[in-house]
C-alpha cells in the first residue's frame, strides 16, 4: 500500500520536497509561482505519486492565508485520511458520509487502531477534512462527506429553546448536533 507523507516547501533552504523532480526545472520557483510560500505542506505518495489538486488546497482559498501551524495540522490529518481511503481502494474525491463515519470509528474507538486519538484531536482532523471538502466542493464539484453542523447554527438551535421534544425531524437534528460536537 502506498503510504502519503507530508513535507514543506523550503524555499529559503532550496530543498526540494519531492524526491527525483531535478530534470522539471526550478521546483522552488514553479511553486512560488503557483502560490507556495515557505513552509506550503506538500503531500505525496511513497510512489512519488502527487496528487496536485489536493496541494492546491494550500495555495489558495482561505487555507492560503493561515498560520504555517494550521497548515501542518490540516496537512497531517489529510495524509492521515488518503491513507485510510487507500486502505479501502477509494481516491479522496470518492468519499462518502459512510467513509467518514467508518474514519472516526478508526480513529477514535477501533482496537485494530493502535494510534486511537483523543476526540479533541479528532475534532481538529474534521476541521481540515471539512475545509479541504468545502474548497474542493467549489472548485472540482465534490461532495463534501464531512457531517457538521455549523456552530452558528447549534446557537440558533439553543436561541430558539429547541428541545428534543421537538418531533422526529428535532430529534433528528438533535443527534446531529450532538455528534458534530462530538
């Protein structure tokens, strides 16, 4: 199985983050170019495999703008989901809501796991898969497969006094909320 590693672009040190590109010209000034600052994560397969749309994610839209610490975190809880995809013979741009219920297990509570993290860390790789699908969506028209519930809608939900009482379709939107803070 192929595994996917991030590394950052280093454009004050001029490493090259992909091994055997030396023969495509000036990496450094192609990614500048593309939008890469120093620090960009970069997310490529052991294959040497690199799936451009996925790192374009860095480079533009809101993402573009964030702490070099919010890239590194986004970028490691990506890897961690194309890998966890790869294991079931799905690309990024496949996912479902199944794929994301079926990640959390994994991730959370799923013995065969030996790397469980804590829901806080979990709630932080939604994030990332939430922003990476919400830009994908608008740019490659993929269904985001992330479940969430905004917060500003959760206020409006508490404002407006809903209870659980509230019929099949409150109850129903109950158990979302609860499981997006979850």
């Amino acid at each position: 199985m192929e595994r996917w590693c991030v590394d950052f672009y280093d454009l004050v040190g001029g490493e090259s983050p992909v091994i055997g590109v030396e023969g495509f010209g000036d990496l450094h000034e192609r990614a500048a170019a593309n939008g890469a600052r120093h620090g960009t994560p970069v997310l490529v397969c052991s294959s040497g495999r690199v799936d451009p749309r996925v790192n374009l994610f860095f480079r533009t839209g809101e993402i573009a703008g964030r702490a070099a610490s919010t890239w590194r975190r986004y970028a490691y809880a990506l890897a961690v989901w194309l890998e966890f995809l790869a294991v079931f013979g799905k690309e990024w741009h496949e996912a479902t809501a199944g794929d994301m219920e079926a990640f959390k297990h994994w991730r959370l509570t799923d013995p065969a796991n030996g790397d469980r993290v804590a829901p806080s860390s979990f709630d932080t790789d939604r994030a990332a898969l939430n922003s990476f699908y919400r830009w994908a969506s608008g740019r490659y028209g993929v269904a985001n497969p992330v479940p969430s519930v905004s917060g500003g809608v959760q206020r409006q939900l508490r404002r407006s006094g809903w209870s659980e009482g509230s019929g099949e379709a409150g109850i129903r939107s109950a158990r979302r909320v609860r499981d997006a803070a979850r």
